[in-house]
C-alpha cells in the first residue's frame, strides 16, 4: 500500500508541476497509456491521478477523446472570478474585527515565498504559494460554507491563470497587491480591504488573454521513470 502511495505522489506532483509550467498543450491529450509508459508504471496509479486531477478541476474528461487539461470559458472566469471577489471582500472585513498579527504576519511570510518562487521563474510554486494566501485570508471568516466554496472556485481559476496570465513572464502583480490587503487588515480597515479585493483582482482578469502555446514536448522527454 505505502509503494502505491509512493508511485501515485510522485506521478501527481511531476504531472501537476508540468501542467502548470505550461510543458503540455491543451490540446494533448492525457492518454493514459502514454503516460504510463513514460512514467514505467501500471495504469492503475495513472487513472488515479486523473481521477484526483479531474476532481480538483485540472483536467477534464470529454467524451470520446478523453483526458485533457481542463479549459473554462472567458465567461466561466468571469463569473468564477466575480464570486471570489464577493466572498474573500467578506473574509477580508470579518478578518478586519477579528485577525490576530501572529496570523497577519504568517500572511506577510506567504507573499516573501511568493514573490521570491516568481522572481526565480518557479511559476507552479509561486502560484501554489497565491492559493495559500487566498485560502488562508479565507480561512480567517471562519465560515465553512464560504471556504469550501471558494476552495472550488481557486481550483477553477488557477488553472486558468497557468494558461492564460500574461503577467506570469513579467513580474507577477499578486505579491504587492497582496501587501496591500495585509496593510488593510492591519489597521482594522474595512473599507480599504474590500477596495484592496476589488482592486487585486480587476488586475487579474485585465491581464487575461490567449497566448501561443509554448514548446511542445513528448511525455518521454518530459517525465523520468518511476524507480
């Protein structure tokens, strides 16, 4: 059970990390067989990972051509990125009353290693490191209902912003706006937190735009076999 485990990690991290580095076109297909293949392992960790992916909205299935990386609509995000905005400008003033600095300044930590993972050009992680910020300014409500919601909403739109954010080359607004929103939450301001929100993430969708896809790759070439 522990070396199934093991395989089915190791294959989840090295195809989730190629996803959102852009190695793979949305128009290649996730066949099964293939990565099987290029991973040396049977397809059972394989469908696993997919299934784990399709769950987490990264890939979907489309009937009769199979596994892809999972493309929402312009008005999908639109209509996703609208919601986050209503929910986390909520968080952001019940956070307002009641934040803690221990918890303003684990936020402050999160935008350091945010910034520093895009300035190395690790975009997966510095985009891993904006979901921990989003979900822990979230978690600071204290409702379940809000967080679970925008939980699904973050997995809708990351994979988006992978494909699709022109400012992923330049220098990523996210960190600065994101000390905005802590400047906010600090001196207790309601107000400039929901402006901060609204702000942030008009930013966002303003650099939104369909680019050419990068350098396609074989999954040999960019996956090594599972030892």
């Amino acid at each position: 059970m522990t070396e199934k485990l093991a395989i089915e990690d190791y294959v989840y991290r090295e195809l989730k990390q190629a996803i959102f580095n852009r190695k793979i076109p949305l128009n290649m297909q996730l066949n099964e067989k293939e990565l099987s293949n290029a991973f040396n392992v049977s397809r059972t960790p394989i469908r696993t990972v997919l299934k784990k992916m399709e769950q987490e909205k990264i890939i979907e299935n489309i009937p009769n051509k199979g596994a892809f990386i999972h493309q929402p609509t312009p008005q999908e995000i639109e209509n996703v990125f609208q919601l986050r905005t209503i929910l986390e400008r909520e968080a952001a003033k019940i956070a307002c009353k009641t934040v803690s600095e221990e918890q303003l300044d684990e936020l402050e930590r999160i935008t350091i290693e945010e910034e520093q993972f895009f300035r190395e050009g690790e975009y997966e992680k510095g985009l891993e490191k904006t979901t921990l910020f989003h979900q822990q300014l979230m978690d600071l409500s204290n409702n379940e209902y809000m967080k679970k919601y925008n939980e699904e909403l973050i997995n809708i739109t990351n994979i988006y912003l992978a494909f699709h954010d022109s400012a992923r080359k330049e220098s990523p607004l996210s960190p600065e706006e994101h000390r905005s929103i802590i400047k906010a939450l600090r001196t207790r301001d309601q107000e400039k937190a929901a402006e901060s929100i609204n702000s942030h993430y008009k930013n966002v969708r303003e650099h939104l735009k369909y680019e050419e896809e990068e350098k396609k790759y074989s999954f040999e070439e960019l996956f090594k076999p599972y030892r």
